[in-house]
C-alpha cells in the first residue's frame, strides 16, 4: 500500500524534506506531492540582496534546482501556484487552490510536512500601499524592486529597518549608487547585537555614506500621485523615492493554527527534536517552527535558510524511516554589508540576563592576521561569559574581511558549554595570513578569563 | 626574600612566560633574567618567508617587542647574545657564556624556565655547506637568505622538503621571480596530509609553476667554486642557484637532557598540564617540549609558534601563584602559497590506524560561499571519522581563499570528541558571501555521517 506524503510549501525546509524522504523509499511506496503557492521554488531568498545589488546577474542562479529536477529525478510531485487553503486532521486531507485556473481540489495525506515559511512585518502604515515601497521576502518581491532600481533610475532609498536584511539591501542599494537612508526604531542598527557592538556598525554604515535614523520607527509615508516621497520618522520627513521594508518576519502559522496544529509562545509552530508536531503523523520544519535555544534553554523563532534546510532533512530522514535530530540553536548569524562584517552567536547581554545568568563581558580589537602580514585588518570581537563560572554565553564580532567567519570557533565552543579558560587552551589555526599568533577568538577569551578571575578574586586566570 | 627566575631562551615560549610571571609578582619580589644566544628576541619566525618573499617590508616588522620593553616596562632583565652552556641542577645555576665579549659566568636561580626551542634537521650532506645553501630557522637565516635573493640575482632556486616551511619558501621565491623546484621524500608534498589531499597540494604547486621531485630525498649537492650550483635528488641533478632547506626541526633539548631533565620518547621535554618538568622548580615549555595529543592520547612534539605562547603564558602564570594549564593539541595547522590554502587537524588516515583507529572517510568538494556568490572558490574537505561510533577523528582542506581557516570549527569538532552525525546539526554562520547554505564542514560531516551508517547498516543517518 502506497503511503501519501503530503508538503506545504516548495522551499528549502519543505524540499529538503521531500528529497530526504524519497532517497529512503522509493515511489511505490511513498507518493509524495509538494505544494506551493507562488511561482518559484527552491530558491535562496537570502540570495535576494544580491540580485538587487547586481553582484547575482540573473534571477535564475537563485534557483538551487528547478522544479523538472523534483518531477523527473526525484519523483516528487511539485506543483507551483497551488496554495493549500486548509488542512482537514479529521479527514486526513488539505484543500488546494490552483492559481492557474481557480479551481479547488482536496489532496488526502498519510504523512503531512508544514513548511509555510516566514511572514515578514508589513505594519499597517499610512502609504505604505505606495508605489515604490518595496517588501524582500519573496523572489518576486526581489525581482520587483530589481526592477524598480533598474528602470525609474530612483536616487533617494530609505530602508526601514536596520537588521540583517536592512542591512544587506542598503549595501545592494549603495553598490546601486543610490542615496541610502536607514531608519531603525532602535538606539542602534542591528538590534541582534549588544548597543555597543551595535554602535559599530552604525560607524561603518555612516563610513559607507549611509544617513542613519536611529531611535524613532517609521510612523507612515508620503506619497504624490500615488507615488511614494518620503517615509516619516519622529518629526522628519526623510526623502523616498523608493523605500525597502526589512522589518523582520515571524512564522507563517495561520493555517496550521487553524487546523489546530499547536503554536507555541514564540507564534512557532511547536515540534520535538525530530520535527513532529504533537499531532500524529504531521511534520513541520523551516520558518514556520519554534526550535529551542541551547542556551538560554528556551523556545525560539529564527527564520534562516541553514535551520531551514537542517530540519526539513531531519524531518525527511525520519519520514522515510531514518532516525535524525535537530537539537536547537545557538543562534549563530552573520551578514556583510560592503566591506564591513557583522556576526553573533549564543546570548547578547540583554538576552542572558533575560535569560537569568549574571555575566561578564570584554571586547577586544585584535587583527584579522598577523599585523606584519599584507591586508590584516582590525576587528572588535565581544564575549560575554556567565560570572563564577566562566562559560562562555554569547559573543560578537564587527570587523573587515575576514573577521566574521570566525563567530563559527566561538559557536561550538558555546554549544559546548566550555569556559573562556578552557577556550585559552583550545588548538586554532595559526599561520600569518590568517592570524595572529593570538587568534582573536583566543585575545578575547584570554582577556575575559582575566577578568571572570579577577571578579572572582581567586588565584587562577592570567 | 626575592626569589630569582632564570628563563633560557627569549623567544614567543620564554618570554611569554616571563611577561606572564611578571604580571602577577613584582621585582622585589621575583628578580626575572632571561638569556637569549642570539642578537634577537620576541621575533616571529613564522613570518620570515614573507620578510624573504617581499610582503613583509622591514625585519623590524617581525619583533613582536623591542628588548627595552622587556627591560623597561616589565622589569625583565632580557641579555641578548648570552647562551646558556649548562644548567646546574645541583647547585641551581646556569652557566653563560657572553658572545659580546666571550666572557662565562654563573646565573643562579630558584625557577628555571628551560624555552630552546627546536632545531632545524640539517642532514649531513656532500655540500651542505656550500655558499648558497640556506636554512630558515632564525631571524638571521632569514636576513641573509633574503640579501641572497635580493642582491646576487639568484635564477633558479630548489626548495628541499615540502612541508609548511617548503611551501612557504616556495611561495616566496616564486614570487620573487626565481624559477622553483621542490624536492621531497615522500609521495605527495606536505607529507602532514594523507596523500589524497597532499595530491591537491601537488596540483596546485603545478599549477604555481613549481617543478616537483618528489619520492626521492637530496643526496647532496653539487658546487663550483664553493657555491651550490645543483641539487641532486635520485639520478638527477636539479639546477640551483640558491637552495633552502625546509626538512623541519626537532626539540633542541641537548642541554636539558645534559643536565638531567627527563626528555620523553618524542626527544621533547617531559613537562605535566601546567608546564611542570618533573625536575621540581624547573619548568620547559614552546617548542623543545613534547605535548599530549587529545585524540591519539599520545606524547607528540609540535614546533608552533601558537603553541609556544599558550605554554608560555602557563608556566609564567603558574610561577606567578596562578592556576593555569595547556591541555595538549589536536594537531592542527594552516598554510598559504599563493592564492592556494591548506589545513589539517586532529589525525590523518595514517595516524588514525596508528593510533588504533578503524577509520571511515569521505572527501567532499564545496565552495566557499554561495555558489551564485562572487568570488566562491572551490574546496575540498576531508574528514575521518571512527568506524562504528562515527566519531570525528580529523580533517583536511586543500582550496583557494577563504577555504582553510574553515578548519578551526573542525578543530573544536575534534578537541570534544563530536560525531559526524551530531556536527550536522551545528549552528555555523551562514549568509551567502561566507558559505553555502550547508556549510562545506557540514556538508563533509553529512556525506561521512552517511557512509559511517551505510556501513553499520542500521537506520540512522542521512
């Protein structure tokens, strides 16, 4: 008897988890049918900024595989433009809309994978309806504002907020030759860091000939002809021919909610460590979930295309009667804009504390590697460690080329709970052109174990 | 009473410790003398093949510190050109004999810090001593290697031994614009990694227009009129107008060892986690020590200048009433020539089965970022993993910039004992302009994960 594997939703988690599933048991006995709504699947939205930018040429590289690849080597019955409405748990069954002709159709399932994605935060503001505000969620989005950059020759962007995505569509809107505003409600841009590594990249933004305004969100925009003019912040009008909205996103839940599919604290759709919802037989994976924070041992919502991709293979392996796991999250990020490198891993300050510890925390500048050797550059690296015991929770970087990758080293060592002593010890590469003796993972652990120490009033440390 | 440390050799390993000494007791209370054969102290040797190849523009560039520093701000009485010819232990003293003025006199101490370093292997063969013949083991190798290359317009130039040294040497002479051979014993260059990575290596001196002679050593070479004017390796003869001798070194332990230190098996200096000889009050640490390796759980001597500051700094804060340890290694290490890079960690296939291991293995070719991203490069990683358990055994790299520092997680992987399996679910830094949306150490880590299970045969994996 043929098993139906039903997924919702065509990307990364969703995918992964289809392949997964089918390289485990062929089609006789898993049919498998993938659901999704837009036009495009299996593309890297993260890719996005960098079509805008011009630095990807051409819509079609965002594409990891087209969707003959799932139908004739993999097969896998992906269906473009086909939304699922509703999810039936008694019935064992969603409802489908097919966008290229209306019609409705009921798809049964034995096995159910819920990879709906993110919704980013469109705030309900005066004029944001405008032409020429622009949200980056989707490739169609992307395509619409490459588009835009590309034809009505704007000169004035705002970008309105100043995270990740923010930050990588004001360096695409910068190499573009644009004049770029950010407007970020916080006391510094990238507001998943510590203010005061924040404050760094608001230095290197302002280095970058990017006008920050820090401190007041965006209350509405104004618009001439129904086209968009300027975005208001506080009692500014900072001048827009085009806008970005890169506000964030929370899980796509709505649907799984409504099925009765549990939703946990953080909107996330709850699933253990193999990608089981509690209902029996349904799956979820990517966005649309909660994962659980190593760390701070608590659920957490992060849309990132490597969870994505990580837990819609755990889902698959299982799925196809494989054992496979995804233990959580350190929360690990990284971004570019321009020269300048921004990462993080573990608990910020303000997150830790939250999170209960008491903590210690250094910043070191140190060099990217050896300074005699040709391009070494500077970078600020922040630890922040729990008081008493010295274990490391959390750091981040800000730095030039080559600085942030290192944020890796540090991840594994918070996933392992080791202390900054311990991580003195720890045996990283070394040569001249790639650091200095000292790597600056090592220069910030050494220098926060001084200081756990001296807190400590004890005998050891340096 | 003052207690007097007396610190033999003044370099990353001596210095370290004194500085550190010095940190946590003042002069009244520990008088510091250290002795340095030598006219140069706290100098980077890992940097002297790019003070040869031109990168580096001054000698001056490589002094981490000057002497006065020592003298001066840390009351660390630092005698250049003053070699210590015996250690006393009875009488607890030094012999030194002053190179300035040829003098001899006693040093006495409390604390003996025995930092000497490694010596070169300078096989004794016909013609070794020919004009034109050159090691790189101390600044004033360097120095005169690189009047050599700059002044006597030197065209062809053979490099004997292809490990790190080699191939940075190799990599400075061709970029001085001699024509490079590179002669080794073994059957791939960079005997360190297993021969299908060092087959990489291979391609890519190659590809750098370096000749390769390899799986046949240097039996001498040729000379007129006292200057070397051909290697021979084999049956033939490789013309040279200059030769540089890169076989490694070995700990130079022959006064410890007169004086009754315990030297282990590696002909390192026996020392415990805190840098401790068995002999009491006298402690040894940098590169004339042996360490413990976390994985073979063997006794190894590894000539590093990282590895020298961290055993340093350990002694000095244990002579200093503090608490600190160097764990041991995992072995790893990090190479450029040219645009290519190469990195190891933990064991290789070889050392695995030496060790005991029963190995399983999987080479994986990835890029360094996205693949639509500019500037990706392609690698290749290799793990080894154990039979059975899946655990992470070591790893190697062979690619282009941005590949090798990739190999510190992989070095944090090994230092806890992760399985592959469990490494596909680690939160490493991803955005397109630094890595796939699988990361190249997880994709190598997944592709292992699922051989390990392909061979027990059981459920679990990918």
């Amino acid at each position: 008897m043929t098993e139906r594997l039903v997924v919702i939703g065509g990307d990364a988690a969703g995918l992964s988890a289809a392949s997964q599933a089918r390289n485990r048991r062929g089609p006789d006995d898993l049919r498998i049918v993938a659901l999704e709504k837009s036009g495009h699947a299996s593309y890297s939205a993260c890719g996005i900024p960098y079509l805008v930018g011009g630095e990807v040429a051409d819509v079609e590289d965002l594409v990891a595989r087209r969707p003959e690849v799932f139908r004739d080597e993999l097969a896998i019955d992906l269906r473009l433009r086909n939304e699922v409405v509703e999810i039936d748990l008694d019935r064992r069954a969603v409802t489908v809309l097919d966008h290229r002709d209306g019609g409705r159709y009921r798809e049964p399932f034995d096995q159910l994978v819920v990879a709906t994605g993110a919704l980013p935060h469109r705030p309900d503001l005066p004029g944001a309806q405008a032409e020429g505000v622009y949200g980056v969620q989707t490739l169609d989005d992307g395509v619409a504002l490459l588009r835009a950059v590309e034809s009505a020759r704007p000169r004035d962007a705002v970008v309105v907020g100043g995270g990740y995505i923010g930050l990588e569509m004001a360096e695409a809107l910068v190499r573009r030759g644009l004049r770029v505003s950010l407007v970020d409600a916080g006391e510094q841009p990238m507001g998943t860091l510590d203010p005061d590594m924040g404050a760094l990249v608001a230095e290197a933004l302002r280095d970058l000939g990017i006008e920050l305004f820090l401190g007041e969100g965006v209350e509405g925009f104004s618009e001439s002809g129904g086209r968009v003019t300027a975005a208001r912040a506080g009692s500014r009008e900072v001048p827009a021919d085009l806008v970005v909205l890169g506000l964030g996103n929370r899980p796509n839940t709505a649907l799984a909610a409504a099925a009765g599919i549990p939703v946990g604290e953080t909107s996330g759709i709850r699933t253990d460590r193999r990608m089981r919802t509690p209902v029996e037989g349904v799956w979820a994976a990517g966005d649309c979930v909660e994962t659980f924070h190593l760390v701070s041992r608590r659920p957490v919502a992060i849309a990132l295309g490597t969870h994505a991709n990580k837990q819609g293979r755990a889902a698959g392996i299982n799925i196809g009667g494989g054992y496979a796991a995804f233990p959580g999250v350190v929360g690990t990020a990284i971004s570019k804009i321009c020269e300048y490198e921004v990462a993080r891993t573990g608990l910020t300050t303000a997150e830790a504390a939250e999170a209960g510890f008491e903590t210690v925390e250094e910043i070191v500048e140190s060099s990217t590697r050896a300074g005699y050797y040709p391009g070494a550059r500077r970078m600020k690296t922040k630890v922040i460690a729990e008081c008493g015991t010295g274990r490391l929770l959390g750091a981040q970087i800000v730095g030039k080329e080559g600085a942030a990758k290192r944020i890796d080293a540090l991840a594994l060592a918070v996933w392992h709970g080791m202390t900054v002593e311990d991580m003195t010890g720890l045996d990283l590469a070394y040569a001249p052109p790639f650091a200095p003796v000292w790597d600056p993972v090592l220069i910030a652990a050494r220098k926060a174990a001084e200081r756990v120490e001296r807190l400590r009033g004890g005998r050891a440390g340096g």
